[in-house]
C-alpha cells in the first residue's frame, strides 16, 4: 500500500534526511520525499498498521530534523 502524506520541511538536505530516516523505519517498504512539492509518499511493508507506521516515521524524521512535520 501507498500513501502520500503532506509534509513542511526548510530545505532540500533536510528531505533527504527524513526520506533516510523513514526508509529505515520499521513497515516502510520504500518512501520518496519531494522537497520541491512537500509531499512524502511512503510505501508499506504487508500487513502493517498504517497510523502505527507513521507516528514511528514522524518520531524518527523529528530525530534527524526536529523542525520538519508530516501532516498524518
């Protein structure tokens, strides 16, 4: 399953950094996100708990750039 999520985030290194980090969240099969449109598209692993997902995403984005948000 896919999902595009609206994101804020100041600058292009930054996206790069929370696409890092939410590829290495556990259930997320791959995610792209675009720092030119503010969106972050997040592909599940099977089976897994969306809303479950994503708060973990969101936790491990904060981490690496603790200003950045990710409208779920």
């Amino acid at each position: 399953m896919k999902k595009t999520y609206k994101i804020e985030v100041d600058c292009a290194n930054c996206a790069n950094k929370m696409e890092e980090a939410a590829k290495k969240t556990a259930g997320v099969k791959t995610a792209t996100v675009n720092f030119m449109t503010q969106k972050m598209i997040v592909e599940f692993e099977e089976e897994q708990n969306v809303k479950a997902v994503m708060k973990d995403v969101l936790k491990n984005c904060k981490k690496v750039e603790d200003d950045c948000e990710i409208y779920l």
